[in-house]
C-alpha cells in the first residue's frame, strides 16, 4: 500500500505541477513513514507526440 502512494503522489505531482517529463529513466527516494523505499520513473513517447508514458516503480530501498 505504501508503495502505491508512493507511486501514485509522483504520478499526481506530475498532473497538478503540469510537468512535461522528458523522455528516460531516473531514480529517487521515495520514502513513506519509516519505509525507506527508492521509485524509478520511466518516461517513454507514444505515437501521439502529445502524450507521454510514465511508468513509476517501487522498491524496498532496504535490500
């Protein structure tokens, strides 16, 4: 669940801030609570160049 809300708050960052990612992977913290987590943000284009793919992962920073 903590790692959806992470997830989703990049996701919703992104909308609100209305960022235009660009194009590639990058990797920060994400932490909630006292889980230390780490997301990957991947960006990709789509055939419409008015649109972007964006793909965010989570992982237990722990490991």
């Amino acid at each position: 669940m903590m790692a959806t809300w992470s997830a989703e708050n990049r996701l919703t960052q992104i909308h609100l801030g209305n960022e235009w990612p660009e194009i590639g992977n990058c990797f920060f913290d994400c932490q909630q609570d006292d889980l230390q987590m780490r997301c990957e943000e991947r960006v990709l284009g789509t055939p419409n160049p008015y649109f972007r793919r964006v793909e965010v992962l989570v992982f237990d920073n722990s490991r």
